[in-house]
C-alpha cells in the first residue's frame, strides 16, 4: 500500500499561489524590490533538529507502540545522524541498530529513478517503453506505442490508481499483470495523474529489457554495488534471509504489535521492493544531495538525475485561491516550502507492516531518512515533518501525529464497503440451493475463479493458485467475505445475478472489471 502518498508533499508542503495585478492609478507602478532569497539554515540550525530527534522518536514510540525506527540525517555530505530504536521482531532480542534492514515500500521509488538514471541518461527517458516489453499494452494502441519511461514513473499514462496491485494480491505474477493492464480502463494520456505501482514498475523492466539484465541485477550493477549499498537489495529473498532484518508488523484490536505477515513484493521490485538499512540510505541521500557523485567518483549522470527532481506532472490540485498545488516527478514528490526551495520526498507503506520516509532539501544539502517496522500510523512522515519543522523554525509548529495518522485512517477507510456485510437485515431473503452458483467463471483481468459447495456452504476461489474465501449469505443472491492482502478492505460484497450466469465481487469491481461470467 502506498496510502496517503502525496502527504509530505503535495498535502502538507506545497507551493502558495500568488495573485499579482496592476495598480489602478494612471501613474507607473513602481519596479518591486528584488526578491529576497531564502534565509540559509545554518548548522545551528541543523542542530537543533538533531537534538530533538531522539525524544521525538521515543515519544512517537511510545505513543504508536511500534516496535522499531531507524532515523539517518545528511547534511553537506556527512552524515550528522544514525540510530536504531526499538526492536526487530516483538518478543526477540535483538535490537534495531543503523545496519538493519527494513523494507523501504514506495521509497522503492526514487531509488529506482536513480537506477533509470544511471542506466539510460536524460534521452532514455524519453525513449517508449513497448518496444523493450512488448507484452506490457495498455487500452490505447496508440498510448502503448508511445507512453515512455517518463510518463510511467510520473503516473501520467491514464492507468487507473493503482493499476494491478489486487492481481498482485491474488497471487498473480509480474508477467500476468502487466501483460493485463491492457483491459484496464484509460483516462487522459498525458493530462491525468494516478499513482500506479505496475505502470512504474513496467517502465523499469523495459530498461533492464533494454539492458539484457534483470531488474535487481541492473540495480545492484549501476547504484548498490558503485555506491557501496552492501545490504541493498531488489530481491525478497535476501532480505529474508537477511539476520538483521525487521520483521513487519500490524496493530491488533487490542493494541497490541505482532509479526502476522511476511510481504513479497518482487511482483512490483522497482515500485515498492527494496529493502535496505540507514548506512546505505545515508549513503544514498549523500549521492542524491551531491547531485550524482559520491565522495568524488560519478555514479549517476547530474543532467539525468536532475531531471528526476523536476515536476513532470500535477498530483493533487490546489482547488482555493490560497491552496497549494502538489506535484510529482519521476519517482518523486516535488514541492516547494514556504521559503519557495524545493523540497523531495516520498513517504512508503505496507499495510503488512512497513512505513518509511525519505525528505530532502536540496539547496540546503539536507535529507533525513525515516524507516519503520510497523504498519502505517504516521510515525515516519512525523519524524520527518518535525525536523524539517524545527529546522526551519526553531521549535515544531503543531503536533503533527494526529494529523497524519488520520489521514492514514481516512486512506484505509476509503476503500470499506458501504454495506454493513456482518449485519444481515431481519427480512433478508433466503439464498437459492448451492448448485445454483456452484461452477467455473472467467474474467479476462481477474482469471478464472470457481464457485463449490463445501461443508454445507459456499465457497469463491481465485487467483493462479486458489485463494479460498468462505462465503457467508446476506440478502438474496449477495454473499460477502472477508478480504485479506496489502489492500485488504474488510468485508466484499459477491452478487450474483438472478439467472446464475454471472457474478460481482465488489471490492474487484471500483474500475468495472469486478463480474465474472460462467463457463
């Protein structure tokens, strides 16, 4: 899940719009004094910041009861802060350090646009993407033929939001997905923003198609082994083989933390598959704030990594007079602070238990790196909106946990049914017998699935390797069940309709895709 992604940014961050006119007197309007740049924060200022992020992190901890934090600052190339908090697994020993590796979620992102860079320069970018990965089609022959990476990473191919990520929970692979895009339904090419994992992640793949090299591999050989991002990786199986790994968390009804999942996310490895440590993000932030270089060798081209800081296209519209518009680049947030510097970040989760950040001020060579092993409930976006906060104006200016925890309730919300699934009504109408839906059904998106009486009800496989969902009655011919994955949203309802010959499943259904037709 990449919930409430644009909050850093283009929810909190952005740029005021300022109205200018001419005066109504006859007489000439006198030239405006010139602007005034920016006041420079000092490391006085910096350090301030720093003092505060121990407390901080403890606090928040203690308030959110997640289990482990580690925090990394750069500032003019040297890394003035490092430390883990907190422990990898609830119930173990061993304790989170700076070379612990977390999964990094979306934060995948911006790494994978330093990758991109490095491999293709600034024409690659612009180079379409169909050629390399002939398969990856999406409704528009003609946007297929040219959509290029830029356009996938910046999330202006006309992808619905979040394109592919219920196949992905469904088992399917990465093949499968982005061979299926093509039945998903289109807004405007270039003059509409949707986040997409698997149009991202499509563009990636060309480039390592281009290359002759997977993914992970074009990773590691152009940023993570140059860079010395020794416990970098593309791959899932090495941060689950890493020993010093944060295992994922989730909250409990009853507060509790627990280690319930182990998410694989290789399915979509450019857009949300990283894992790595504080070391190597500090190292990271120090390539990004140093324009490319890296303690005096080039590693990426500065024109090609440049152009990924640049607003490519306008996520989140300012929609008052005074409101700010929020943008996103190529595997960035791009803001401008109230300062008018530009600011980077991106803010990664998985509802299975991963919440990082990553912010930087690039005219100030100033970057903070937040990694969490607990679900989303805004503490890494916090570590990072209250540093930023006291740098720039001696103490934090609100308290900013509430806020973003529930944006990031408002984000899980959004997604439930409207139907109250566990509270049948009194007069409901009884099912028909189970051998009236019992059978196989197709869907060219979802895949097959098949509907069997079992134990004396029903239940609805899917995906490639069946998922079996037990299917409880609730009014007539509309069944729900329980839904489980990154994008889980509690109870679905499942329809079918009165001659048998079809089905909806509710939650597969926002883009019109959701109905299943019997063989």
């Amino acid at each position: 899940m990449d919930a409430v992604r644009w909050l850093v940014t283009a929810g909190l961050v952005s740029v005021l719009g300022l109205a200018s006119g001419t005066a109504p007197s006859p007489t000439p309007t006198p030239e405006p004094p010139p602007a005034q740049p920016p006041p420079v924060l000092d490391r006085a200022d910096v350090d301030r910041a720093l003092d505060r992020i121990d407390p901080s992190v403890a606090e928040l901890m203690r308030k959110t009861g997640v289990p482990g934090v580690s925090v990394a600052v750069v500032y003019k190339d040297e890394v003035v802060h490092i430390k883990g908090y907190g422990v990898r697994e609830v119930g173990k020993e061993g304790k989170v350090d700076a070379d612990t590796v977390f999964q990094l979620a979306s934060v995948s992102k911006p790494i994978a646009s330093t990758v991109v860079s490095g491999a293709v320069g600034v024409d690659g970018w612009q180079k379409p993407v169909n050629p390399e990965l002939p398969e990856f089609r999406l409704k528009d022959p003609w946007v297929t033929s040219h959509m290029t990476a830029a356009d996938l990473f910046s999330h202006r191919s006309g992808l619905p939001d979040h394109a592919g990520d219920l196949l992905e929970d469904l088992g399917h692979d990465q093949d499968y997905i982005l061979s299926h895009l093509r039945y998903a339904p289109l807004a405007p090419f270039r003059a509409s923003y949707a986040y997409t994992n698997f149009g991202l992640t499509g563009a990636a793949e060309a480039v390592a198609a281009e290359k002759g090299v997977s993914w992970a591999k074009l990773a590691e050989d152009t940023l993570y082994k140059p860079a010395g991002m020794n416990d970098t990786s593309s791959r899932f199986q090495d941060f689950v083989t890493n020993p010093d790994r944060a295992h994922g968390h989730v909250k409990e009804a009853d507060g509790t933390w627990k280690a319930r999942f182990v998410r694989d996310p290789d399915a979509q490895s450019p857009a949300g598959g990283v894992s790595s440590s504080a070391t190597d993000m500090a190292t990271w932030l120090r390539l990004q704030l140093a324009n490319g270089s890296l303690d005096g060798r080039r590693i990426i081209a500065e024109d090609a990594l440049d152009l990924t800081h640049h607003p490519e296209a306008v996520s989140n519209p300012a929609h008052a007079p005074a409101a700010r518009t929020g943008f996103y680049g190529l595997g960035w947030n791009v803001s401008y602070d109230d300062e008018g510097r530009l600011r980077l970040s991106h803010t990664g989760a998985f509802a299975e238990g991963a919440h990082t950040n990553v912010t930087m001020l690039p005219g100030e060579q100033l970057g903070i790196v937040v990694l969490t092993n607990g679900a989303p409930v805004g503490v890494a976006d916090t570590v990072a909106l209250d540093f930023f906060d006291t740098a720039q104006n001696g103490k934090p200016s609100r308290d900013w946990l509430p806020l973003v925890n529930a944006l990031y309730e408002q984000e899980a919300d959004a997604g439930r049914s409207a139907t109250d699934f566990a509270k049948p009504p009194a007069d409901a109408t009884p099912a028909k017998a189970n051998s009236a839906y019992t059978g196989t059904y197709g869907n060219d998106f979802y895949g097959r699935a098949t509907v069997a009486a079992e134990n004396g009800g029903l239940v609805l496989r899917l995906g490639p390797e069946p998922q079996s969902y037990r299917l409880t009655h609730y009014d007539g011919d509309t069944f729900s069940f329980a839904t489980r994955g990154e994008n889980a949203v509690g109870l679905t309802g499942v329809t079918f309709s009165a001659d048998g010959k079809t089905f909806r499943v509710e939650y597969l259904d926002e883009e019109g895709l959701g109905t299943f037709t019997r063989d």
